[in-house]
C-alpha cells in the first residue's frame, strides 16, 4: 500500500513539473521582449541617428540622363517637385510566405527598412510554427548579407551568410530602389536603356555587382523586376541559380506618390513559378514624409 502511495505521489509530482514547465515556456512565447526584434530595432536606430536629411526635392534635371521609362516612372508617380528621401519603411502585414517549396506557406508580418547613403537593407519577419515563436533577421550593412532564423525566441535554425548571400541582398536593395527612387539616383546604381518599357540597372558594391531588368507600362507604370543574379539560398546553406522576379500590381495613389498595392516575389524555376512572398497589404513610409 505504502508503495503504490509512492508511485501515485511520484507521478503526482511529475505531472506538477510538467504543468509549471509548459506554463513557463508560454509564458516566456506571451512575453514582448524578443533579443531577435530588440537586435533588429538597435540596428536600424543606429542607421536612422547616422543619416543626414535631405533638403533637396526631385527635379526634372535629376532624371534626365535615366532611360525614357525610368523618367516616366518619375514623373507619373508624382515623385518630381516631392522631398527626396533618405530611408524608407515599408510595413508587411499578414503575408502568405512559403520558406521552401518543401514547407507549406505561413502567415506572416514582415516590417523592413532601406537606406539611401549605401545600399542598406534590414527585415524583420514574425510569424509562428505549430504556435511556437518563429522570427527573421535579414541584413544587408556594409556589404555582408545575412539570413537568420530563430525559433522560440533563443534557437538559432540558421544564420546563413557568405558571398551569395551578400549577392542576394545586393540585388534585392536594387529590386526595390524604385519604391525608394532616390537611391535610383545613386553612384552605386547605373541604368542603360532597353527600350520604351524596359530598362537594365546594375547595382555595384564592395566590389560585388547584379543587374536586372524592370519592365514598365507604357505611361511608366512599374510592372516588374527580373534578375539572374540571385540565388535560392536554403537554410542549410547550399544554394541553386534560378531566375527571381518582383512584381508590382494594384497601385493606388497616397499623399500623391502612386504605389503599388500588391506586390509578389518569385522563384521562375524551370517547372513552374513559385510564388513564396504575397502582400496584398503594406504600406511605405520615408522620412521625408
């Protein structure tokens, strides 16, 4: 009798452990602080106290050396008469991300800024798995790129880094320098003339460079981007050559800067595109604003 006493005590304990262990750990998953996002926040103020605002606006001058569809980007998405800016944020809410095509898509927010003095680009992604914490630091500083995944807060999945990865985040920064055109304007970025609805931009940094085409409606109106020059990074550092495109839909005007309202990045891969980032939902802010 004594003994089954013991037992039903023993497991009494364990099932006490168990419950005060599962308690804490969601707990810590409620608890705001995050070392991932708090990281992601420290760096991007560092960068915002080390930019210098701009006084200057957008002139006709400015864009006349650009090819003829890159010119009419500027001037019918208003940005000609507009304060140049310095850095821009762009907000992502409730993205349908798929990691791998092996993996199923996750909803996803997604919040990252871009700075016009040298191609700098961070991300922060925070979503969850099976309701475990899931987040992403993606960084472009001082040409290193970097692609880190941390689960529950504290576990590292990956943090791939290297000479592909630095090319993959170079051109992303150029994939987007249009939704902050002053950085279209830069050294680093030049352009040569395709015809009335395309033109090439090759980007050139830290002694690495990538160039892709953007394709334009025939008022100027940005369709796409599309590149050979980034690779399909897994997170287990290997890598794959496939052709990458973003597309820009739905533009709709604010504060009078025509803007996309949807935008989706592509993996072409030979049997069949894959969509693995859909926002229909986002909004770009600058500091000039």
């Amino acid at each position: 009798m004594m003994k089954k006493r013991g037992v039903k005590k023993t497991m009494w304990m364990i099932v006490v452990i168990l419950a005060v262990i599962v308690t804490g750990i969601v707990v810590f998953f409620k608890i705001p602080y995050s070392k991932t996002k708090t990281d992601f926040n420290q760096v991007v103020t560092e960068q915002i106290s080390s930019s210098k605002a701009l006084k200057d606006v957008f002139t006709l001058d400015d864009i006349k050396g650009l090819p003829y569809p890159v010119r009419q980007y500027f001037e019918n998405s208003g940005y000609i008469g507009t304060p140049k800016m310095n850095y821009m944020k762009a907000a992502f809410n409730n993205v349908d991300f798929i990691m791998s095509p092996d993996k199923p898509a996750l909803k996803i927010d997604y919040t990252q800024y871009n700075f016009v003095h040298e191609p700098i680009r961070l991300a922060y992604i925070d979503t969850a798995m099976y309701g475990v914490p899931f987040e992403g630091f993606d960084s472009y500083l001082d040409g290193d790129g970097s692609m880190k995944g941390v689960l529950a807060k504290v576990i590292t999945l990956f943090n791939q880094k290297g000479e592909e990865m630095n090319k993959a985040c170079l051109v992303t920064f150029l994939s987007e320098s249009l939704i902050m055109p002053n950085a279209a304007l830069q050294h680093y970025i030049t352009w040569e003339e395709v015809d009335d609805t395309h033109a090439k931009a090759t980007i050139s940094y830290n002694d690495i460079s990538a160039s892709g085409i953007f394709t334009f409606s025939e008022n100027g109106e940005l369709f796409s981007f599309t590149t050979e020059d980034r690779s399909v990074v897994s997170t287990d550092g290997t890598f794959q050559q496939v052709t990458w495109s973003v597309l820009f839909k739905d533009y709709k005007t604010i504060d009078g800067i025509k803007q996309p309202g949807h935008l989706q990045v592509v993996w072409n891969y030979d049997h069949g595109d894959l969509i693995y980032f859909d926002s229909s939902s986002f909004k770009v802010e600058y500091d000039s604003q």
